[in-house]
C-alpha cells in the first residue's frame, strides 16, 4: 500500500509539472505570433512606457469581426496592456494621475472609448474568454474619434507623437488609426 502511495503521488507531481510545462509553451507559442513591444514617450520631465503584445493582421478582417464593436478588447494580445506614467496626465480635460494602468479600449465604428484601469499584470482574456478587467477600478475614460486609411496597418502598432506643446498616443492595426491627445 506505501508504494502505491508513493507511485500515486509521484505520478500526481509529475502531471501537475507537465501541465506547467505545457502552459508555458501554449503561452510562448502565442507570444510568437503577437511578439512583445515596449514604446515610451520622453519630454521634459514625463516618461510615459506602455507594454503590449501586437498581433498581425494576417488577411483577416479586424475591427467589428476579430475586434467586436461595443466589446471591450485588451488592447493588443495576450497579457493586458500596460501604461505607465511618471506624472499626472490631463487627457480630454481629465486628469490621470502618475502611476500604472492597464490600458483597455471598446472600439466603435466611429468612436472608441479608452480605459485606464488601475489593475494590471493581468492576462487580457479570462478563463470565460471575456476581457479580465474589472470595470469597477477604472481611474479614466475617455471617448475619441476613430479614422478610416487607405493605407492597411499589418501589426496592430502604438506609438506617440509630440503636437505642438502637447503629444497623442496613437493606436493604428489594419486601416484604422485612433489618436489619444494628452498634455503634462
């Protein structure tokens, strides 16, 4: 009977140990089809950095199909997406206070609403393939207008932009490009 025991629990660690294993890889392999990205904006004395993974485009149709409209998306793939500032914000007459966020957004066909939550480190989708936020820890959002390109934008892309004495960041993935102005 002790040896069953022991065979038992010896074959129990081993499955949990190959179930980690295999996490691992699912997860990596994911990563190798939306590689990771860290962009930051530097001026005067902001540092803005956002985190994010960037899926391809891959011939699929994205905003309204892969990208419901109304729904909110995790900005990117995989894990959440992160923002992070070294100083208040003012974005669209609201102020964001310094610190980390995940950074959410509910496309719309016309307009987006943009979220910074003050939850992160999450993965982007729970286990009921919803997006992990909890809205009930959103510090900011905001609603700006979506523009339609005739030029396609293979990898969903965020970047920054300085205008004037201000700066926008700016999220572009297949012919739609959203710009989110801020001062500080």
């Amino acid at each position: 009977m002790k040896k069953f025991i022991i065979v038992a629990g010896v074959a129990v660690a081993l499955l949990i140990i190959l179930g980690f294993v295999a996490n691992f890889f699912v997860k990596q392999h994911d990563k190798s089809f939306s590689p990771e990205e860290e962009v930051m904006f530097n001026a005067d004395d902001v540092t803005i950095k956002v985190f994010y993974n960037r899926p391809f485009k891959k011939g699929r149709e994205i905003f309204g199909s892969l990208v419901p409209y109304g729904k909110v998306w995790r900005t990117g793939a995989n894990e959440a997406t992160t923002f992070q500032t070294s100083k208040d914000l003012l974005i669209e007459g609201r102020t964001l206070k310094k610190g980390k966020y995940s950074l959410w957004t509910i496309p719309g066909e016309e307009t987006w609403q943009v979220i910074f939550n003050s939850e992160h480190g999450q993965w982007g989708i729970g286990s009921d393939g919803e997006a992990n936020r909890d809205p009930d820890k959103d510090a900011l959002v905001i609603d700006v207008h979506a523009v339609q390109q005739q030029r396609v934008f293979e990898q969903f892309t965020i970047s920054f932009e300085k205008v004037g004495e201000d700066a926008e960041m700016v999220f572009m993935w297949d012919k739609t490009l959203v710009a989110v102005p801020f001062s500080y």
